[in-house]
C-alpha cells in the first residue's frame, strides 16, 4: 500500500516536472495542466479509491489552472511592460515632431510674404499668378495653424472707390484660389487699401505697376483677427 502510495505521488510531481521545463506556452502547459489532475486522481484513488480518483482528479485541474494561470499573468505583465515602454518612446517621438512642426510654422509665418501683381483694371489672375497661389494653398492647409493675411493695393490712376473697389476684387480672386484648395475662409483675413498708400510718381508706369498688387502674407491662425482688425 505504502508503495502504490510514494509511486503516485512520484507520478504526480514527475507531471509538475516536466511542465516546468517545458518551454512551449500553449499546448505544453495544457498537457501539464492534465498531468497535474490526473496525478493527483492517481494518489486519490490510490487512498480512498474511486471517490479519492474523483477528488484528485478536480483538485489537479485546479492546480493545474492555477499554475497556467501563473505563466499567464507573468507573460501578460511583461507584454504590458513592453507596450508601456513603447508607448513612452513613441509619445517623445511625437512631442518631438510636435515641436519641430511649431518651429516651422513659425518659421513660415515670420519669413514668408509674397507679391501678387495685375495688369492694368483686372482682377483676374495670371495662369502663373493661379498655379502659385495653388501651392500656397497647399502649403497652409497641411498646417493647421497658419492662416493667410491679404493686403489688396492699387495705382493711382482712377478714383479712390473705384480702386478700393478693384483691390478688394483682386483679393477675392486669390480668396477663392485659396478655398478652392482647402484653404478655409476663417483662416484668411483682408484689407483693401486702395490707392491711399501708393507713393508712386505721376506718370511713373513701372512705379504703377508696383502698386497694382496683392501682398499675400502667411500667418499664425491666432494673429489674423488682430491683422483683421487694424
């Protein structure tokens, strides 16, 4: 009796064993789970017979259970350490382009001012007026905080409504280029000054064709409402 005793208990640790050194995570701990349980029947059964087989049985999948579930939440842990410490590195790299973004766009922002010209009374763009107006449409709308200043101007000849007028036509030209190219409207602002800065010289034509002008600035989105304003 003695015996049949020490040898199912020697089963049972031998299936505890080789459980612990087995290195494949799925099927091999489900083999040692079952080791487990049917050691324990075996030493059960061995003591109290088939009610002792029945006991032991449900106490090695229990233990069984217990010790997969060990290695599971170690394995869990060291994936969740993983992911944590990826997470972190990805988040600087993030901060880090974050910043280099705003140091561009202020860079854009601070350094980055154009002239548009028009010929005599027109409004209208130029094919190569049109396609540059395109690209600064693209640049702005890939940065979400930029945002466009119009400052319409024209030459002294006619009067100053008229010129007022025609300034203001000449920027909604460059306003529809832009919103044509997902520039929205909230992120551009205008004024027409007209003839009332020219400094031109009467009969000076290429002054004049100095003056018939758009100047198309690049700002940050928070500064157009103050531009707006003056």
């Amino acid at each position: 009796m003695r015996i049949k005793i020490i040898s199912a208990v020697l089963l049972t640790l031998a299936a505890f064993n080789s459980f612990a050194a087995e290195t494949q995570p799925t099927q091999a701990q489900k083999n040692a789970r079952d080791g487990i349980a049917l050691g324990n029947a075996a030493a059960g059964g061995v003591i109290a017979g088939p009610l002792g087989f029945v006991a032991g049985l449900m106490a090695g999948n229990w233990l069984g259970e217990r010790v997969i579930d060990s290695y599971s939440s170690e394995e869990a842990g060291q994936a969740l350490v993983k992911a944590r410490t990826e997470n972190d590195q990805l988040r600087k790299r993030f901060a880090l382009l974050d910043a280099e973004n705003i140091s561009l766009q202020r860079l854009l922002a601070d350094s980055l001012q154009f002239q548009e010209l028009f010929h005599t009374g027109e409004s209208k763009l130029s094919d190569l007026g049109q396609a540059r107006i395109e690209r600064i449409a693209q640049l702005v709308a890939q940065q979400d905080s930029l945002g466009v200043h119009l400052s319409g101007f024209a030459d002294p000849r006619g009067g100053s409504d008229y010129n007022k007028q025609l300034s203001q036509q000449r920027m909604d030209s460059i306003i529809a280029v832009l919103a044509s190219n997902g520039v929205n409207a909230d992120r551009v602002s205008s004024e027409a000054f007209g003839d009332s800065l020219s400094v031109a010289i009467e009969g000076d034509y290429d002054a004049y064709a100095l003056e018939r002008r758009v100047s198309i600035e690049l700002v940050r989105t928070m500064d157009t409402s103050s531009l707006a304003a003056r």
